[in-house]
C-alpha cells in the first residue's frame, strides 16, 4: 500500500503561467520603482500608498492565473492537508481523521446548465472532507474508486438525486464496468 497520495488538479495552461508570470514581473518592477523614486515625506505618503494598491492589485492578479489545488493523503499516519499552491508555496494545514467511512461521487449542478462532480470522504458519522471535482464523471469516478480502494472503504454513487447507489468494487474490477451491489 502506497504511504502517501495526492490528488492534484492539472498544472494551469502555459498561456495562464506565461500571464501570471508577466503579472507578477510588472509588480516586482513597480514596487523597485516605487521604492526607488519615492520621496518619503508626509505629503506623499498617500500617493506611495495608493502604488503599494496597485502592486498588490498586480499580484493578486498573478496569483488568480498561477493558484491550483491539490489534497495530500498520509495514510501511514491518517492524515490530510488541501492546498493551494503557487509555484512552490503551498498553503493548507494537515488534519488527522481516524474514522473513514465511505468516499461518495456526486455532482453539483451549475448556473450555465453544466454539471460539476464532486467527490467526498466520509467520516465520522456525518463529516466530510471535499477531495476531488471535476466536469468529467469518469475521471472523478476513478479518482473516487483508487481512494476507497487505498483506504479500504465502500463507495457510493450519489450522481443520480434520490437514487443512490453502493459500487461492488470486486465485480466492478473484474468487469471492467460499474456495477452495483443490490
């Protein structure tokens, strides 16, 4: 059995990279030349501050075109950690669960008419820890499916409202197909 797993989103596209790169570049080029040029008395104190917005504007920007997410999965010690990461910083605090229940798959639907699917793991009794979602339902029905068999737990189809459904992992691996325990 695998000690650690992650569960990433894709890496953003290059022409997302190469914008935010070129966000982050311009704010580090104002800044220098903010800090360079300022005259750091009392009445341009306002307008250094009102720059120091548009750095930070500037940055916030390059962080929208670079962030993605990702889960980190300790099974050795029971533990999870979701991040956001930008480039090498990743922020998100680790959270130890004991009690694995179940891992489900359903989907949320979107304003533009679109579905979203989202999977889950179950634990005590009634928590949930957000792993996974994606638009497509095969790709987060194998992300769902690898987790529960990591962590040794039934799973639950919930994609249809009011009809949800157990997966018979065993036949379903020997098949092939989804199949669901009756």
């Amino acid at each position: 059995m695998k000690a650690h797993v992650i569960v990433s989103e894709k890496q953003r596209p290059l022409w997302q990279r190469l914008i935010a790169s070129m966000f982050f570049t311009a704010a580090i080029a104002f800044l220098i030349y903010i800090l360079y040029n300022a005259n750091w008395n009392d009445e341009n104190s306002i307008h250094i501050g009102h720059n120091i917005k548009s750095v930070i504007y500037l940055i916030a920007f390059g962080i929208a075109f670079s962030f993605h997410q990702s889960v980190y999965i300790d099974l050795k010690n029971s533990k999870f950690r979701s991040t956001i990461e930008i480039g090498p910083i990743k922020l998100g605090q680790w959270k130890t669960i004991s009690n694995y229940e179940y891992v489900s798959i359903f989907h949320q639907p979107l304003s533009d008419g679109e579905k979203i699917f989202e999977v889950n793991l179950w634990y005590d009794r009634n928590k949930h820890w957000e792993l996974y979602e994606k638009y497509d339902y095969k790709e987060a029905f194998l992300m769902g499916f690898e987790i529960s068999d990591l962590l040794q737990i039934d799973i639950l189809d919930a994609t249809e409202p009011n009809n949800y459904r157990w997966v018979d992992k065993k036949a379903s691996k020997e098949t092939g197909a989804l199949v669901y325990l009756n």
